[in-house]
C-alpha cells in the first residue's frame, strides 16, 4: 500500500474523517424525508441513512485510491477466535461502567430516564438496529480499517505496556475519534471516545481484523440503550 510520508498520511486521514461524513450527512439529509412513514419521529432514519451511506464511501475510497483488497483493511477473519475471546470479556468488563455511570445516578435519584421522542416499539426497534448493528459496522472501517492501515504505513511506531501494544497509527486514530464525536462536546463523551477508540485501536492492532471492534462498538453503544430502556419501564 503506497505511503505519501507521515504528515500527508495523517492530512489524508484527517480529511477522509471531515468529508466522508459531511456527504453522508447531506445524502441523509435529502433521502431521510421520504422515510418519514418509517420513522415519524426522526429517531434513527437519519443517523441510519447517514452511517450505511459513510459505510459505502469508505469502501469506495479503499478500493479506488489505495487499490487493494478489503482484507488488508481488516475485512477478514483473521485471528477471529481470538477477536471473539476479546470481545466476550469486553461485554463484561464494560457492564461495571454502565452501572455506575449510566444506572446508578439513576437509581439514587429515583428519576427515570428521559427521551427526545416517543417511546414505543418503533422508535426502540429503530434506535436499538441502529446502535448494535450499524454504529459499530459503518464507523469501524473509516476510524480503524482505513485510517490505522493508512496511517501504519509511515506511523510505525508502537508502545507498550505490560501485555499491552498500541501503534502510533491507532494513537491518532484515537484522537481522530475523539474529533469524529466532538460536534456535541462534553468531557465525558470525550474521554469515553479516547477509552474506547484506545480499545478499539488495540483491537484491531493485535488482530488485524475489524470483526472484534465493530461487534465491541456496536455492544458498547447498544448496552447502554437497553439500560435506558430497562430503567424508563421499570422507574416510569
């Protein structure tokens, strides 16, 4: 895969991350109004329409610039018993942090969540295809798939700690993350962008494959709606 030298790679990349979700918002944008019969509410059409359609110029930019097969972007399954052995742990591992962080204030406030739309079957089918199945899937290959291989290419530094190696590429995929999720900015969603992106970049180092965090994304994204959920209808 050809390298255009560090700081080129990292422009490339940073662009990628600006501009592919700037056009998948404004497909989104013109496409999510006839699905309104879907989704009166506009709850999950946009969000789902605007990611399936970064998921697609991801691919595109792979195949076309770079000229490669999928595979070397992590569309495998390489190491997949191990990828799953990650991700099993991981589901139990990030359920201390949803308790604590997203029930527990809950719970001692005896306040049940709130939502932004109606909540009925619809509007939780919606949120919770979108959350498990596409957050994870179409923002995997652009974060980690495309722009960790992009950048490993000249950024081939890795650190370690303990058992623990992180690339240099995946730092700044990290922090390329972070940026990714800055449009409503708190510090709390900025330091579970930095926690997770880490995990994720980790992850797809150590394997080489997208399998273990798109399912992790997905997981961690969804888990916390079925808590919401579960406290809305148990508090309510």
């Amino acid at each position: 895969m050809r390298s255009f030298g560090k700081i080129p790679d990292l422009l490339i990349a940073f662009l990628a991350i600006i501009i592919l979700p700037a056009l998948s918002a404004l497909v989104a944008k013109n496409v999510s109004p006839f699905l309104s019969n879907i989704d009166p509410d506009r709850t999950f059409a946009w969000i789902s329409l605007h990611h399936a359609c970064q998921f697609l110029l991801t691919i595109i930019l792979m195949i076309i610039w770079f000229k490669t097969s999928l595979s070397s972007w992590g569309f495998n399954l390489n190491e997949y018993g191990q990828s799953l052995r990650i991700f099993g742990w991981f589901c139990l591992i990030y359920l201390l942090p949803i308790f604590f962080i997203n029930v527990l204030p809950y719970l001692q406030s005896g306040t049940s969540p709130s939502f932004p739309y109606e909540v009925n079957v619809r509007n939780i089918t919606g949120v919770l295809g979108f959350q498990f199945l596409l957050s994870g899937s179409c923002e995997e290959p652009l974060f980690r798939g495309f722009v960790m291989t992009l950048l490993a290419q000249s950024w081939k530094k890795s650190y370690r700690l303990g058992k623990i190696e992180i690339s240099s590429s995946g730092l700044w995929a990290t922090f390329l993350f972070m940026f990714g999720h800055i449009s409503t900015f708190s510090i709390a969603q900025q330091l579970s962008s930095f926690g997770l992106g880490l995990y994720y970049a980790i992850v797809f180092h150590k394997t080489k494959s997208l399998l273990g965090p798109i399912l992790s994304h997905g997981y961690s994204n969804g888990i916390i709606f079925i808590a919401l959920y579960v406290l809305f209808f148990t508090m309510y």
